[in-house]
C-alpha cells in the first residue's frame, strides 16, 4: 500500500467517515509495549523512529476480552510510583473472576498458563506473585467484578497493574483497533 493510500485509510478511519467504528487516535507514550507498539526514540527501550499511533474504539455495552491492547485512564497511584499518569495503553490479561498469578514470570489463569505469544521471551521478567500483592496489599483471591489486570507487553520494562493495582471498567477507554504510522508499520486488531 502506497504513502498516499495508507494517509487516505487514515483520513478516513479518523474521520469517521462511512460505516466503520468510531474512535479516537492515541500515540505510543513509552516501551512498555515493544515491540507490539512502538514508541520514539530517543526515549529509552523505544525502538523506532516515528511512535506508532493507535486507533482505538469505545468498548460502548461491550464486554472488554482477554488480550485485548487497551487505552485506559490510569488509577491515581501510577502517577506516584511509575512517574507519571494519564492515558496509558496496555494488554488486558486479567478479567473479573480470574485468579490471577505471575510465577517467575509466567503468568496463569486460574492455575493454568496463560499463552501469550505476544510476549516475547526476552522481555520477560522473573517476578513471581499473586492478587494479594497487589496494590492495596491484602487477601484477594479474585479479581472483583468490574476490575480489570492489565500489563505491558515488556514486561520488564512496564510499569502496570502489578505496581498500581486493578483497573476499575469506568477507566477503560477503548480497544485497539488498528496501529498505524508509519505507513510501513499500518496493521489492524
């Protein structure tokens, strides 16, 4: 697909002009998930040129999914322990009513691992531990109704809900549609 071709998908995408879903356009702020997203460099751990842009729709009346890459506004406490706040985007790994756990970086859905081809070994980490140790500290066992895990791609380099806790659903923005720019990198989820 041309230059000029893929600048016309985006035109008309962002527009909202014919039938296709409605949403809004969001850059990639940092590399917590690379290399799915890519962020600019010279930030650090980013490892293209151009930050990717992502299209993202409304979830609206539908339920979020397992593995979706999602915009969502961050809890209050990520402004304090990661540096900064606001908009983030992210890999939906926990649902409400899943036990959650990460063993040595593995991480498993009610006591089965999760396939996350998504991940790529190298960018693993080896953390290990469960809902009770996430903030704020407790007994959890499950993830509550309307609450959400999410995680970055680089796990090593991702600051999520292991460091700030659970997402309340009225956080979630929207579902990654489609990541574009540039042109050479446009793919659709």
């Amino acid at each position: 697909m041309g230059r000029v071709a893929c600048l016309a998908l985006v035109v008309v995408v962002v527009s909202g002009c014919g039938s296709g879903p409605k949403g809004h356009v969001y850059r990639v702020p940092s590399s917590s998930m690379e290399p799915t997203l890519h962020c600019a460099r010279p930030a650090p751990g980013c490892l293209a040129d151009d930050a990717d842009l992502v299209f993202a729709v409304p979830y609206g009346n539908a339920l979020p999914q397992r593995s979706d890459m999602v915009v969502f506004q961050t809890p209050d406490l990520a402004r304090r322990e990661c540096g900064s706040g606001g908009l983030f985007i992210k890999r939906l790994i926990g649902l409400p009513g899943d036990v959650w756990a990460e063993r040595n970086g593995k991480v498993y859905i009610d006591g089965r691992p999760l396939a996350e081809p998504y991940v790529e070994p190298s960018r693993r980490d080896d953390r290990t531990m469960t809902l009770a140790n996430l903030p704020p500290r407790g007994t959890l066992a499950r993830i509550p109704k309307r609450r959400y895990l999410l995680l970055g791609d680089n796990r090593q380099s991702s600051c999520d809900s292991r460091v700030w806790g659970l997402v309340p659903r009225k956080n979630l923005i929207g579902n990654v549609f489609a990541t574009y720019w540039p042109p050479s990198r446009i793919a659709f989820h």
